[in-house]
C-alpha cells in the first residue's frame, strides 16, 4: 500500500466525512473557489497528497453539523516571516497544546507549510459544531491566549457551506507560495533552513493518534472560563509587540480551578526519583504513548534536573530494557537507548523550551490507571491541593451525568470510561472530616 493512499485513509479516519463533505480548492495564493456543488472525493484528496493542488474543508458536515475533528490557527503577522518569528508563534501553539496534554486531551501539532501551525483534537464520535467551539475557545482561554482562528469556524454550517466561515486547509499538502510541505511534527521540533522539518512518515505519525472521548470534550466545553486581565481596554490583549500581533498574552490572569507551581528536584538524592520515573524504568514506556514521546518525557525530567547524558543513560536503558512489550517500530533496546540519545540531545540544545511538566505523564491513560502517578501525594504535584469543599469535583460528576443524560447514543460504557480525577475525591474526603 503507497504511502499517499494510507495518509489518505488516515485523513478519512481523523478529519474527513465520508459523505457530504464540503471542500474548496485553491486557485492562486489570494483566491480560494469553493466546491458548493460536489462533495469531496478521494481523487481529490490523493491530488491534494500528491502536492498538485491544494485543498481545504469545511469540518462541519452539512445537515447534521457535526464535526470529527478541531483545528486552532496559529499565524505568525504577514511582516513576520523569520525564523525567530515563526519559532515564537510555535512556542505559543506548544504551550496550548501542553493545556491540552495536562486536561487530558491528546492534541496534534501541524506546520502549515508557511508562516503557522494548527493544534487538532480529534474525537471518537462526531460532535456538534457548537461543542467543537467552546472547548476549543476553553482550551486557549485555559493557556492565557485569545484564539484568532478555530474551526470549525461556525456552531452549524449552510448545506452548501455558504457563509458558513473559512474552510481550513488539510493537512499534508504543498504550500502554494513557499512551496513547503504541511503536515503533523514529531518532538522534539528540529529545523533546517528557518522552517521545521515535516517526517516523511506522515501516515505512521497519524497512525498512533488517538481520538478523544467524547464525553471530554463535552466537559471541557461546559468549563465556566473566562479571559480577565488579558483584555486590556478597548478589546486591546496585553503583552510585549510580538504578543499584541499574535494575541498572546503570557502575563494574563485566566478564570480557572487550577494553580500550578514549578518543579524543584533538588531534594532527591541522585539515586531517587518520582513515581512516575520508577515506574518507567520498571513497567516500561505506556502502550498509549509513541515511544519517542516517553523519551522525550523522560528528556524532560533529566534536563531539569540538570544532568548530563551521561547520568541519564541509566534510566533511559532501565526503561528500554523494560519495554519489550511496547509495540514500537524500535525492536531492540539498542535502537530504543539511541532514540533516547538523539531525543536528548535535542532538547539539551533548547533546555528552556523542555522542561519538566506533570502533564505529560498525566497524558498516559494507562500509566494513571496502573498508578504510575500518586497525584497529590507526590511531593512533586504541580497543582494545589483545593482547599475545603470541592465544587471542581462535583461539576465535573455533574457535567458528565448531565452528558450521559443527554447522549445516550454514547453508550454508557464509553462515557464513564472517562478518567474523573480522583485527587478530587480525595480532596472532598477529607474536607468533610
């Protein structure tokens, strides 16, 4: 099977509607015609893979005006098109996507060939574009930023899709002015001549993405949160020159139930660890997890500890040895401890934009479930332990009883397999003592 029709398939899988989809083509760099009169076929598509045209779509189908996927845009200003420039615009989408990563949700980074990059969620079930919309404008509310651009761009779409906002670009094509290849980025980021390397392996990258439960989506949609001091007067966001152009606001005040606080390793002694880390050197990287994101987790914890490579092969070796169960494509715990090495020395080469974050051990499923993490137990918890009652907790079980209720096409087994946090309970227990 070519490596076009299995992007394909993969696109079909994450983003594209079998039916009705609606799509328009790019006829030059300022004009974009729109398809009101067919949907989109996989010919079309597999012309789009091949670099030979360039098309986007409209996420929401028509009709039912549900949507399998969310896209945020990221653009750098149309003066901005220096590698400094686009590599801040990258530093803002990470740190939204690190939101995601630590609500749970498994978010996508893709360069758009150009001047940006778009963050997607993808769901396990279509969900309505009203749904897409607030949790998508959550998530970003949630990292301090105002979004630009979030498709789907409207709750419901026309049946021909007009008036119904931009369509959104599809991923993996060939830019139509810098003549770059779009599509998703492993981590770390490398780069070569001032815009980022695209894998050449797009179709296993999309491979080992994972569709979110609906059931989280619907709660972060119903989060009560607001933007408060990063909209100044006048509608104007805060922030330094590059911040105002971007919307980014990295000194704001956001609405929410979580505060967090920074990792200091310095207690442990160089033989001592987390749970987590025990846990990856004993049970082996998460089958929920690529590899090379474990590695990268662990390249995280080493860097800001501070340690050479040196100190670090250890524990790297400890958990390739451990994961021979993993169903990674690096068979051998040779290939596993150079991933590692290479994975490691790119982060050290930007140890500011690596450093460690409960989230990305929270993102394994399976890593939680089997009690890798202790939670608030753990002296490194970045998150304050709430005090008294919990009303976090509670209109988290609300929400998700008020779902269940709503959508029991959902199946009830798929929405309470939803991963409530528990250290809330906890937390309830014991104000109650």
């Amino acid at each position: 099977m070519s490596e076009t029709t299995t992007v394909l398939q993969q696109l079909y899988r994450l983003i594209l509607h079998e039916h009705q989809q609606l799509y328009s083509v790019w006829q030059s760099a300022d004009l974009l015609q729109s398809q009101y009169d067919q949907a989109l076929s996989p010919a079309v598509v597999e012309v789009h893979l091949q670099g030979n045209s360039i098309i986007s779509v409209r996420l929401l189908q028509p009709g039912t005006n549900l949507a399998k996927a969310g896209c945020i845009d990221f653009d750098a200003p149309k003066d901005g098109n220096d590698e400094q420039t686009l590599r801040e615009v990258l530093s803002l989408s990470q740190r939204v996507q690190q939101i995601a990563t630590s609500q749970g949700l498994s978010a996508y980074l893709e360069f758009s060939g150009r001047r940006g990059f778009h963050i997607w969620l993808f769901a396990d079930m279509p969900l309505p574009g009203a749904t897409w919309v607030k949790a998508l404008q959550n998530l970003c509310y949630l990292a301090d930023y105002k979004p630009k651009e979030i498709y789907p761009a409207t709750a419901t779409t026309a049946i021909d899709g007009k008036a119904s906002g931009r369509p959104i670009k599809l991923p993996c094509g060939k830019h139509q002015i810098s003549g770059k290849w779009s599509g998703f980025l492993s981590e770390p980021v490398n780069w070569s001549e001032g815009f980022p390397v695209v894998p050449d392996d797009q179709a296993g990258l999309m491979a080992s993405f994972q569709q979110i439960p609906v059931a989280q989506l619907a709660q972060l949609a119903a989060l009560e949160v607001s933007l408060s001091s990063a909209i100044g007067k006048n509608g104007h966001q805060k922030g330094n020159a590059f911040q105002e152009r971007s919307g980014f606001a990295g000194s704001s005040t956001v609405q929410h139930s979580t505060a967090t606080k920074s990792t200091n390793f310095s207690i442990l002694a160089p033989d001592e660890h987390p749970a987590c880390i025990h846990y990856l050197m004993n049970q082996g990287a998460p089958t929920d997890q690529d590899y090379n994101s474990v590695n990268l987790t662990l390249s995280r914890y080493v860097i800001t500890r501070g340690w050479e490579r040196n100190q670090a092969e250890p524990l790297a070796e400890a958990m390739a040895r451990a994961s021979d169960h993993h169903p990674t494509s690096k068979t051998t715990v040779e290939s596993r401890l150079r991933n590692f090495h290479s994975t490691y020395a790119s982060v050290k080469r930007n140890p500011h934009d690596y450093q460690w974050s409960c989230s990305y051990i929270r993102n394994s499923r399976e890593l939680v479930r089997c009690g890798g993490c202790t939670g608030y137990a753990c002296p490194f918890w970045q998150w304050e332990k709430p005090e008294g009652d919990n009303e976090v907790a509670r209109r988290v079980e609300r929400d998700l009883l008020a779902y269940i209720l709503h959508h029991p096409e959902a199946g009830m087994q798929e929405a309470l397999g939803v991963d409530l946090p528990v250290e809330g309970f906890i937390a309830a227990f014991y104000a109650q003592r």
